[in-house]
C-alpha cells in the first residue's frame, strides 16, 4: 500500500510543481499585463489631456483672431462712414457755394443778357394737388415780358442738363400759370464742365453761363425761347 501511495505522489507531485509554476507565470504575466494597461491608460489620458488642451488653446487663438477682425471690421466701417460724410459735406459746400455766388451777382445786377428785371426768386417750389406736379427751380428771374430760369450745378452733367430741359422747364408754366403769358428762356450755370455738357445746352438753345472771377460770363447767347413741344 506504501509502495502503491509512493508511486502516486511521485507522479503526481511532479505535475503539481509544474502546475503551480505555470499558475504563477500566469499570474505574473496578468500582473504585468495589469501594470502595462494601467501605464497604457494613464498615457492614453495624458494624450487626450494635452489634446484637450491644445484644442483649447486653437478655440481661444481663433476666438481672439475673430474679435480682432470684428474690431477691425468695426473701425473701418467707422473710417468708411466718416469719409462719406465728409465727402458728402464737401459736396453739399460746393453746392452751395455755387447758389449763393450766382445767385448774389445776379442779385447785385438785376440785368442778365440785355434784359433787365424786377423780381429775383431763389429756390422758387411749387406744389399742384390738382395737377400732381411739383417742382423747384434754383433761380427765377422775371419782368414784364420775360422770364428765365436757372439751373446751378457746381459740376454740370449732361444728365443734369436733360433733365433741365425736358422735365423741369416743360412743366414750370404748369405749375406758374401767372406766367404763361411771359416769354420764357432756360439758363444753366455751373463752376465745370468735366462732361462737356454746355455744348449740350447751347444745342437744346439754353444759355450757358460760368463764373469769371466775381462776376458771371454768358458763354453762349446762342438761345431761344423754351416751346413745350421742342
């Protein structure tokens, strides 16, 4: 029975001593395979950390940069208006420098281009509800016989200049029946002439005044007298 339990243990401890190695090299290797992940976790964690970070950093840059442009943006929006307006006062100057020169030679005169005259208006407006017509006229001179009507552009155009003649002037005895029985004549005076526009004028038989120092000078007595239907 000895011989028989000797045998025995000499098969079996063998193989227990085997088994015990291998349940500690698997214990062994799970331990390290636990120390490998968790070393593996906290530098997955690390890398997610500083991405985090530097994702942080890229939002805070651009939104930095895009108040930076709306800044920007908002400063030339400023520079841009204030030109506008500047530009703008220095249109609405020159327009009114050009009124009120013409406007006081005429005056101090009284006389334009042979005719002598009792009334001068300035910025004459008329409105017919009757006929739905308005308009304003920068300069009206008027005697017994004639009357002439100015148009004052500091730069003359030749838009200006057509609408003078085929929309301002053919409804000015409309709106003044006063006058219908006046002889009626159309005269445009400007500081320029950038298009060329006073040739245009003098065809349609306007006379076509500029400055000439403190005074004014008639460039064309080439006129004729405003007929609705030319």
């Amino acid at each position: 029975m000895k011989s028989l339990e000797n045998r025995v243990r000499q098969v079996i401890e063998p193989r227990m001593d085997n088994i015990e190695k291998n349940l500690k090299f698997v214990s062994e290797i799970m331990s390290q395979m636990a120390v490998d992940s968790a070393k593996r976790k906290e530098e997955v964690d690390k890398a997610f950390k500083e991405m985090a970070e530097s994702i942080g950093n890229i939002s805070n840059r651009y939104d930095k940069r895009e108040e930076k442009l709306d800044k920007s943006k908002r400063e030339l929006d400023n520079a841009l208006k204030k030109m506008a307006e500047n530009v703008g006062g220095i249109g609405n100057s020159n327009g009114f420098y050009t009124e009120e020169f013409f406007f006081t030679a005429l005056e101090n005169e009284m006389s334009f281009a042979g005719h002598d005259f009792e009334y001068i208006h300035k910025k004459l407006f008329r409105y017919s509800k009757r006929k739905n017509l308005r308009g304003e006229y920068d300069i009206v001179m008027v005697n017994s016989n004639t009357i002439i009507v100015f148009e004052l552009k500091y730069k003359l155009t030749t838009e200006y200049v057509n609408k003078f003649y085929h929309k301002s002037l053919k409804k000015f005895k409309e709106l003044f029946p006063e006058y219908a029985h006046l002889k009626l004549y159309g005269a445009v005076a400007s500081m320029s002439d950038p298009e060329n526009a006073r040739e245009l004028a003098s065809k349609y038989g306007l006379y076509v005044v500029s400055q000439h120092g403190q005074k004014i000078k008639i460039i064309d007595h080439n006129v004729c007298e405003y007929q609705p239907g030319n």
